[in-house]
C-alpha cells in the first residue's frame, strides 16, 4: 500500500498518447536548428521548413531505446542516486531565482555568485537534499558564462549530483569537459554522470536552435537529460486537462526523439511543469487545484513509456505571498501543517525528482532560511508517502481472532512490533533539522540553523590538480565562448 494521486485511467492514458502521436505527425514541432532537422530528416521525419513532423514508428522506436533505470552520479559516490526512485523522490532546491531574499537584513536583491555558493553548501549539508540544482543566478557574472560558472561553483561546494540547463552547443561542450576533468575523463563521465541538465521546450511545440544543438551534444555524451516541457493551459496550450496533457506528452516525446536518434540509448528524464493558467494575470497558477492532478498525469505517462521522471518539480507549498524579513510572520504550527499536507499532495504523483526547497513568490526569489525550512517540513511530509505492506502478518488475522470482539491490542505483541513503522508518533515539536531548544518560532529556527551551517559546513574540497585543470578550463571557454560573441 503507498498514498499515490492517480488522475487518468489505462484508457485514458492510451487516448493523450494517440493525441500526441497526431500532434507530432500533423501538426508536428518547431525545430529552429537545421543540424536537428537534418539528423531527424535522416530517420523518416518529414520536413517543411522550420517544422518537423515525426511519424509514429520514430516515436515508437524511441521509447523503445530509452533506458528505464540511470545512474545519477555525484562527486562522492556515496551520493549517487539510481532512479527510478524507490521510496520517496530525491529532492533538490528550487532552481534558477534571480532575486535572493537576505534573512539577515529582509533585503531582496539580485542574487550572486556568492549566494549561490551559499546555496550550494547548504544543500551539501543537508541529508534531506538528494541533488543540486542552482538555487539562484549569479547576476554579477556575465550571462554567457554564467552556465559554466554555476556547474564550477556547485561541483566546488557540493558533493551531490548537479542539475543545471545548457542552451548552446558550445556551452554543453564544455560542461561535459569540466565534469570530465572531475571524474578523471569522458569515458567514466558516461558512466556516471555527475550532472544532468534541463532543456526546456519552448510551448507550443518549438526547440529552440541553441537548446536543441545542446540536446544532442549531451545525449552523445550520455549526459541525462530533463526537458521540461512548460505548457500553460489556457495560453500555450489548450483550456482543458486532455489538451494540456496531450501538448505537454507531445513535446516530451518530441524531445525523446531528437535525444535517441542523436544517441541511441541516450539516458531522458520525462520532465514535465505543466499547469493553468491564471486567467486573471496570465501567471502560472502553482496554487489552482489542477496543478498536482496534471503533475499526477504526467507521471502516469513517463511510467507508461517507462521511463523516470521528474513531473512535480515546484509544490504549491514554495508559494510565499511576500519576501521573508527577520522577526515574526506567519510561519505558526498550523502554516507549517498546511505546508505538509501540501507537498504530501504534490508528490504523490510519484514522481522521481523534484526541485522545490527555498523558492520565493513563484521562484523568483530564494531564501536559505525558506530553504531549510521546507527541508524539515518535507522530513514531516514523508510520513504520507511511507509504503505499507500486505501481507499475513500484517493483516494479523490470527491477533484479530485471539483479541476478539470486546478486547484491546495494546499489550500484544504484534503491536508492540509494528506501531514504532505503521503508526507516526512524531510530532512538529519533534524537529529532524532544526534545533528543537532553539528560541523563536519556525523561520527563526531555520535561520539559527542557516548561520550554523555556513560558519561551521564544508563540503570535501576537490585535488588541487584537478581544481586546478577547471580553472584553466573555465578560462578557455571564456576565451572560446568570448569571441563567439564578439
């Protein structure tokens, strides 16, 4: 037995998919690279202009070749993670902010390297974060660079697997160079990868040139990849669930064609923030109540194709209303309650990955106090996503009959045996990061634990030859990277 949302049925499922192979065959997708183009023409991709139209035996065969278990390896190989998850999904912060909320003086400013250097050993530190994907933007380093500084700085401060984004050729060039200096050459980067990266799609239906390019360059690497597919119920893609559902598997599929042609066997992470719109404002709407059903539906349709996922990647309880600032707020037992039972929700779609921790207003801001903040809630939050067993002697027929009707259970020995794993006796007092003597309430806790961790935390330092090798690295791409701008 496990709590898990399931929102579409077998028939159902069959349906979005004979949707989605309509879409890729009639109306097709967008590919702006001709090098994309070129390489799917020469597999039976009909061809018009800037759109490709891929015919159902492309499609088939490419689920065929994608493979339904990868190896997300980490700098410590102790942190390596296998997915398909098996119990609960590997969790990571949210990504890309380009504002930070400073919890020492409630200032929101433009995040830098430094912040995200923060970030980074935070996460390091922190049991209940599985992986690092870039919290924020290092806004003081140049923007064509800045790819390339980020996986530098986490692969520096964070022993974890790293999830980040490539959108040139160039620049997934020398990604996998950097991460290949680490793990002591290609060959080994391909068979642990210590990075992935998230190429989204642009809705509806188009990849853009540099993004797609990237793809390929990493897929023949053996770099997983995650293409998240963004579509907007009412905006990008249609009003209703079947709509949104069809578009956002559509560009899934189109994606998993361009990366197992490029490289037969290439490792994808069906990848999917799919969600309405606001109608009211034209925002995403995290917080409307199709948002974890359309999560659940997404999920159901990577383990159709069998292969992992990564579909609920911001839970609605990331949504703060405004920026966090020293002293009280509303962070009492029963908002951290609700926090629970929210992202409880959000994550019984099953899915495998998910990057959520320290989100601010939509993602456009983090906090490191947020950040560990929704690391002790989601300690909480596991116990609805616990598995239970069925078996004889959990159905405990034969207690059952020996008690009989009028009896009690608690001085058997069953309970006693059982009660401490089927029943949760902790209570949000019973705190698994925040120092339960600490003064204050919630926020002020986690901030206590925040200036605790980066006086005291670091993350095991690389060679100093191989510190060195990155560095010469990251200076070669600025030149190469440079004059391609000029």
């Amino acid at each position: 037995m496990r709590g898990v949302l399931t929102f579409l049925s077998d028939s159902e499922i069959e349906q979005i998919h004979e949707a989605s192979l309509r879409i890729l065959k009639e109306t097709g997708v967008k590919v702006l690279s001709e090098k994309v183009r070129k390489l799917l023409a020469e597999d039976g991709a009909e061809i018009d202009g800037d759109i490709v139209k891929i015919p159902k035996p492309m499609v088939e065969e490419a689920v065929r070749r994608a493979p339904r278990e990868i190896i997300l390896g980490a700098r410590d190989p102790k942190c390596d993670l296998k997915i398909p998850a098996e119990e609960f999904p590997f969790m990571s912060a949210s990504g890309l902010s380009p504002f930070v909320d400073d919890f020492e003086t409630g200032e929101r400013r433009y995040s830098t390297a430094s912040d995200l250097k923060d970030f980074a050993l935070v996460c390091d530190y922190l049991d209940t974060v599985d992986f690092f994907s870039p919290a924020v933007i290092p806004n003081d380093l140049p923007p064509p660079f800045q790819e390339l500084h980020k996986a530098a700085i986490a692969m520096r401060n964070n022993r974890k697997h790293f999830q980040g984004g490539s959108i040139t050729e160039k620049m997934a060039q020398w990604q996998i160079r950097l991460a290949s200096a680490i793990v002591g050459g290609e060959a080994e980067l391909r068979r642990r990868p210590i990075f992935s990266m998230v190429n989204c799609p642009v809705a509806p239906l188009m990849f853009e040139k540099g993004s797609a390019e990237a793809m390929v360059v990493l897929a023949r690497a053996g770099i997983p990849i995650a293409p998240m597919t963004m579509v907007l119920g009412g905006t990008t893609a249609p009003a209703t669930m079947a709509g949104i559902l069809a578009m956002a598997n559509a560009e899934e599929l189109a994606s998993l064609v361009i990366i197992e042609y490029a490289y037969p066997g290439a490792p994808m992470i069906y990848c999917a923030e799919a969600a309405p719109a606001n109608m009211k404002t034209g925002a995403i709407n995290y917080d409307a109540p199709e948002y974890p059903l359309l999560g659940a539906g997404c999920g159901q349709m990577a383990r159709f194709y069998k292969v992992p996922d990564f579909v609920a990647d911001i839970s609605p309880a990331d949504r703060l209303s405004k920026p966090i600032s020293p002293g009280p707020r509303a962070d009492t037992m029963a908002d951290v309650e609700s926090s629970i039972l929210r992202m409880a929700l959000s994550w019984m779609t099953r899915t495998d990955m998910t990057a959520s921790f320290g989100g601010v207003d939509l993602a456009i801001s983090a906090a490191l106090d947020k950040l560990v903040l929704d690391a002790e809630t989601y300690e909480h939050a596991r116990a609805y996503l616990r598995r239970f067993e069925v078996n004889d002697d959990t159905l405990a027929l034969d207690v059952i009959h020996k008690v009989g009707p009028g009896g009690h259970f608690l001085d058997t020995k069953h309970t006693l045996a059982h009660f401490k794993k089927e029943i949760w006796s902790r209570e949000l007092s019973n705190t698994f990061i925040l120092d339960p003597a600490a003064k204050g309430s919630f926020i002020e806790k986690a901030q206590a634990k925040v200036r605790e961790i980066l006086a005291t935390h670091r993350a095991p330092l690389i060679e100093e030859a191989v510190d060195k090798e990155m560095s010469r690295i990251i200076k070669d791409a600025e030149r190469d990277i440079g004059g391609e701008q000029e």
